[in-house]
C-alpha cells in the first residue's frame, strides 16, 4: 500500500516516513522543506520517494496520489508558530495551515482514496490554561487563544466537512507534547520541545534554568508516529472521528534533567523564576488523555522516560545534529 504523507520532513513527518518504511510501506514523502542528507538516507532500500512542494497546492497533491497510486494520506504538514511569528506573518500561518488541510483533504476525496487521518495537537484545547494535572478528554470543550490553535481547531472541522461531504474515511489524531528522534528546525517550528533545549544544553556543555518543575505526559516521537500510523493502518473503520493520544507516563522534567547531569559531566541545571527554558505557559496545565485509542488500538506509548531517554541518546550518538 503506498502513502502520501504531507510534513513529511518535518519532526513528527519523518518518525512516520521513517517507521512506515521500516515496515516495508510505500511512502510519498512531501514537503517543502528539502530534505537532509540524514532524512534521504532513509530512502536506502526502502521503497521512498521524496518529492519538494505546497501542501496548499491542490492539484499537484493529485497529481501525485494518480501517479503512484496512494490509497491512504497522513497530514501532517503545519506551521508551529511561535507569538513573535504570529505578530508579524499571521496570514500565512493561517493559509498554510488552513488552505493546505483544504487541499490535502479535498485531493484525498477527489482521488478516493481509502483514509485521510489528520495530524491533530493538544493546542486545541489550550492544555496550558487548564488546572494542573487535568485529564483532557476528547468531549472536552475546545477553546483556542493563539494562531497555531485556532488553526489547528479550525483545520479539525474543514477536514470534517470535506470528508463527510465526499463519503471519505477520516480520522484526527492529537498528539501531546512531542520530543524524540528528528526534532529540529525546520523553519516552521517556532519553538523546540523543553527537552530538545534541554538536551542541546546538555551536549553543548551548558547549564539551564528552568521557571519550575513542568510535570506532564510528555509524548516520544516515536510512539506518537507509532499512534498515528495505527489510525491510518487500520483495516476496520475507526470507532471515533478524533482521539486524542496522550501517553499513559507522566513525569516531571527534572527527571530528563537528572540523566543528562549522569550522562554530560559539564551540564547542570536549577530552578528559578527566570529561566533559559521555554517550557509552554506559566504553568503545567492539563493532561491530554489516550485512554479512547487506547481501548480500541492498544496503549498509546511504549516509551517511558528511562526508555526513551537510552532511546534518544542512542539515536543522537549516530545522528549528530
């Protein structure tokens, strides 16, 4: 089976390009962002193909679907803007991030295919405004305070109404706070991860200071793709329209603090009001659930903190930024 995955050079894009074609999948990789010299090596032996372009551009995503028969599509393709983006660019935020869900959705029922499965985000409901430790469901109300959220809610229903209307099988899936394997600047990802800085720190022999001790579900990247992938692999129609896919682990940073201390001899780390780690908001905030993926598809994450981090070490030792 071959599949168009949009993003598909960007940091959760190549968890799925890559575990799709470990698995022996025919993938379409679109992005663009041309790929690295890193991210082409994955078409060694595999059955991948890199093709640079505008999600936005409709035509051409059914160009691509006709010529290498695509039958499913992940759309992971969006800007992950930061304040200082939004206060200066937001109509382009908005048209990527809108027009090109349009176009993906809209070029996936054109050409019939068999699955679209959107990209979703926590952002939706603005986890970092709710109570600490909150469980977030997927009933939960949404509310938006930023462009990256409203696009991302707004992409929710645009998708919704094109596959409805078109009788094609869609599914959005959320991912948490993700970190892991492949996180890097793309140009379009405002922000890194609290672990990413972290991490960079670490190796650079930095030391860093963070406002608090964020406790949250923290989401590999691994396990977020994994996730992904089952909702568009899927042979049965999935129950829901959305789920959310939170990980069951929840632990404070200063656990992922504490190994790279044992790992990197120069790197410290502290806690104070004014930090040198961007850690989302002034404070924790809600938790975004898996338990509905979980019950139909299996546990949303295989990567606790121990295992991700020996995970993570490993990759980076052969894949130095």
């Amino acid at each position: 089976m071959s599949y168009l995955v949009t993003g598909a050079t960007g940091f959760i894009g190549t968890n799925i390009v890559e575990q799709l074609t470990n698995a022996g999948e025919s993938v379409i990789a679109f992005s663009n962002v041309i790929p690295s010299a890193r991210q082409r090596q994955l078409s060694e032996g595999r059955k991948l193909v890199f093709i640079e372009g505008d999600v936005r551009d409709q035509k051409t995503l059914e160009e691509i679907i006709s010529t290498y028969d695509v039958r499913r599509m992940i759309h992971a393709a969006v800007v992950t803007s930061s304040a200082e983006r939004e206060r200066s660019n937001g109509p382009m935020i908005i048209d990527v991030n809108l027009v090109g869900a349009a176009a993906a959705a809209t070029a996936a029922a054109n050409r019939k295919l068999e699955r679209f499965v959107l990209v979703g985000s926590a952002g939706v409901f603005s986890t970092h405004n709710l109570p600490n430790g909150m469980i977030v469901g997927e009933t939960h109300p949404q509310h938006v305070d930023t462009l990256y959220g409203i696009g991302k809610a707004a992409a929710e229903v645009i998708v919704s109404r094109i596959c409805t209307l078109n009788n094609l099988s869609y599914v959005i899936g959320r991912v948490a706070t993700a970190f892991g394997p492949w996180e890097h600047d793309t140009g379009y990802r405002d922000t890194l991860s609290p672990i990413y800085q972290l991490t960079r720190m670490a190796m650079t022999g930095k030391s860093a200071v963070l406002p608090r001790d964020k406790k949250s579900n923290w989401h590999y990247g691994r396990d977020a793709a994994a996730a992904l992938i089952a909702l568009a692999r899927s042979p049965n129609e999935p129950r829901f329209q959305d789920y959310n896919l939170g990980p069951s682990f929840v632990w404070p940073i200063s656990e992922w603090c504490t190994r790279l201390a044992d790992r990197f001899p120069d790197f410290g780390f502290e806690f104070r009001e004014e930090g040198n780690i961007e850690l989302y908001g002034a404070s924790d905030g809600g938790i975004l659930s898996g338990t509905r993926f979980s019950e139909e598809f299996g546990p949303t994450a295989h990567f606790d903190v121990d295992a991700a981090f020996s995970d993570f070490m490993a990759w980076l030792e052969h894949n130095q930024p």
